[in-house]
C-alpha cells in the first residue's frame, strides 16, 4: 500500500465514524468543518470524493412548516367567534 492508500483508509475511517455518530445527518460540508477543527487538513472535494466511495449520503431533515387552510379568512373568523 502506498501512504495515499494508507491516508485515505485512514480518513475514511474518521469520515464513517463522524457520520454514524451524528446520526447520519452530516454531510460532507460539516465533516469537513469537524476534520480541520481536529487538526485533519483535508480538501472538501477529498471529504466528497471519500464519502462517494462509502456510499455515505445525510438524511435532509426537512423544514416544519405549517399547513395552510383553503377556506377564506372571513368563514375562519366566524368559526373563531362561534367558539366563543
């Protein structure tokens, strides 16, 4: 194995653990972020190229936004006064 080899298999076992650890929410942006506060100098395209090989995708959370009513506001404020 050449040091390249040796670096990458290395890296790839910090991306893995990273990625598992924060629920694979992660995704290479914020690996990187992680890898360079530990001291790793690595490239963001490297971190991107890695997780390819892994098969590593994150899981999107997605937005809460709340569901909008299809009625006027005008019958949404009779039925607020009918409550009261």
């Amino acid at each position: 194995m050449t040091a390249t080899e040796i670096r990458n298999n290395k890296l790839k076992k910090k991306i893995s653990t990273i990625f598992f650890t924060n629920k694979q929410r992660y995704g290479a942006t914020k690996i990187h972020q992680v890898l360079l506060k530990e001291g790793i100098s690595v490239s963001l395209k490297h971190v991107q190229k890695l997780m390819k090989q892994l098969n590593l995708r994150s899981i999107v959370v997605k937005k809460y936004r709340p569901q909008r009513s299809n009625k006027p506001i005008m019958d949404r404020l009779q039925l607020t006064r009918q409550k009261n």
